[in-house]
C-alpha cells in the first residue's frame, strides 16, 4: 500500500513558528513531525510516500530529499500558492498514489499509532481511525457502529486525520480546491465508510500552546 502524508497547509494558528517553517518540520522530542510519520510507517511496511508541498515546500523537500536516508522512496506533488485543501491535494496527487487503496495522514498531528493492521472493507470507499474527543473539540465528528462510521449519534468520536481511501472516492468531484470532509459525510451516508476507534496516544498540533504541552508530556 503507498501512503500520501499531507504537509500542504499554511500552519496559520501555529504562527510565528510557521512563517519560516512549514508545519511539517516543527519538532516533537527532537524530531520532525513529518519524520516520526515517516518512521511509523516504515516500521508498518509502507515505504512508497507521497509528500504535497506548498507553503515553504522547498524546505521539506530539502530535507527529506528522495527518503532513501530514511528508508523510504518519496514522491513530491507540487501545489500551487494558497494550497488545494485536503480534497483537492488528494485528488491532484492520484496519479501518483494509483489504482489501489491508499492511506492518508495529516501531517500536523502526533500518534503512537501503528498502521500494521489498517485495512478498508471490501465495497467500501473508505476506512477512518476514529480518537477520544480532545479537550479543544469536544463535540467530536463521526459516530461508530461496529465498524460502520455513521453521521450523526449521540456519542461522536474525532475523526483522526488517519485514513484508507478508494481512488473512486474522488470520481465525483469537480474543480481543483476542496475539502475532504463533504466527500466523507457523502459515502458515509451511503453506507461505504467503515472505521475504529483507537484509544491510544493521539495529537492535533494545531497550536504552538499544544505543540509545547505535546513536548513536555515527551520529555516527562
């Protein structure tokens, strides 16, 4: 299975860290975020990576350079200024990711996560790794049944960033920025979207005030 890791965004709540540093290349316990993604895949046996770029993209490429010092072959997708969104970085890397299934991670979050056992459902367009509510969203997104994601239930869970997705998810979309999100609510309401709960180490690093909470809880 080939991986894309999504490294695209502008980072805006994370600034000043982010005007000179794409998101991607802030450190957790003296390594990248995008690094630690690399190795717990790699450690998985996913090795064929897919990178978007935008915002300070030069950097990343720079220092991650093809990912054989890391044990990995790296593919880049360029987008242009301003970014594609979730959605649309996606589709515009499909050439790159294939005709099979492919998992996708946010590149701004951390988790002990292992991707050993990850896999979508036969006829399903996608699988979603579901987390505890964190403090700062605690309305959640998605309800699980089983292991069928569903809309709208009186106990959410958050939608982890972490997910399997069919290239037929995409055939619908129109127009080169968009978000994932309204694709997802979509098959989920078709019943095509399968998922788990995982209850382990997971966090969003959506603001510099938690991206120093994430190092202290490391280095305690």
């Amino acid at each position: 299975m080939r991986a894309m890791i999504l490294a695209a965004g502008r980072g805006e709540r994370m600034r000043p860290l982010t005007d000179h540093t794409p998101k991607p290349l802030l450190e957790v316990a003296g390594k990248t975020l995008i690094e630690h993604h690399i190795t717990s895949l790699r450690e998985a046996g996913v090795t064929r990576l897919v990178i978007n770029l935008a915002h300070l993209g030069d950097q990343i490429v720079a220092r991650l350079g093809d990912g054989s010092e890391l044990g990995v072959e790296i593919r880049y997708s360029p987008e242009p200024a301003g970014a594609l969104e979730t959605g649309g970085g996606i589709k515009h890397a499909l050439p790159l990711l294939g005709e099979d299934p492919f998992l996708v991670v946010n590149g701004d979050i951390w988790t002990d996560y292992a991707y050993d056992d990850m896999q979508i459902g036969a006829g399903r367009c996608a699988h979603l790794v579901l987390v505890d509510n964190p403090a700062h969203h605690p309305q959640g997104d998605f309800g699980l049944s089983g292991n069928c994601v569903e809309i709208a239930t009186e106990q959410c869970l958050t939608f982890s960033g972490i997910g399997i997705y069919h290239p037929r998810l995409f055939d619908a979309t129109s127009g080169e920025v968009f978000p994932l999100a309204p694709l997802l609510r979509a098959a989920i309401s078709r019943g095509e979207v399968s998922g788990e709960h995982y209850a382990g180490q997971w966090q969003d690093i959506g603001t510099p005030q938690r991206l120093d909470a994430l190092n202290r809880m490391l280095e305690g």
